[in-house]
C-alpha cells in the first residue's frame, strides 16, 4: 500500500511541479518566446495562466488514481483486519 501511495504522489506531484519548472525555464532561457504573442496574447501569459488547469488536472490524476490502485488496497486490508479481530476475539 505504501508504494502505491508514493507512486501515487509522485505522479500528481511531478504532473504540477513538471510544468511550473518547464514555466520558470522557459522565462529564464526563452525569454524570446515568453514575450512572443499568440493570438495577440503573450505566450509568458498564456502559460501562466495555464498552471491552473494543469494544477486542477495534477488533483483529478491523484484522485483518479487514489481511486483505482490505493482505495481498493485500503479496503482490502481494512476487511482483513475486521477477519483478523474476528479470530482473536473467538479465542
């Protein structure tokens, strides 16, 4: 269960953390490309304001994956020691 939680946090957490650096990298090197304008909009700003979206994906991945690898663990081993607590009070 525990490496299915690291896994899991470290998914989430490279999902957000991964493009905040990619955001500073470029501001820092590229600094050409940030001032550039897409659609009359600067692109420094449109990845800007593009953290939130990724930030909201980074939650969804975690719960996702909470929800198909850790809860079922969780649950599995929660119902064992209802089985286990069962057998010791018997004896």
């Amino acid at each position: 269960m525990r490496r299915a939680y690291r896994r899991q946090r470290r998914t989430a957490t490279l999902t957000a953390l991964g493009y905040f650096v990619l955001f500073l990298v470029l501001s820092a090197f590229a600094p050409s490309l940030m001032t550039g304008t897409t659609a009359g909009v600067p692109t420094g700003l449109l990845l800007a304001v593009g953290q939130v979206p990724v930030t909201w994906l980074a939650v969804a991945l975690y719960e996702a994956t909470a929800r198909r690898r850790v809860d079922p663990l969780a649950g599995l081993i929660r119902r064992q020691a209802v089985v286990d607590a069962r057998r010791e009070a018997v004896r």
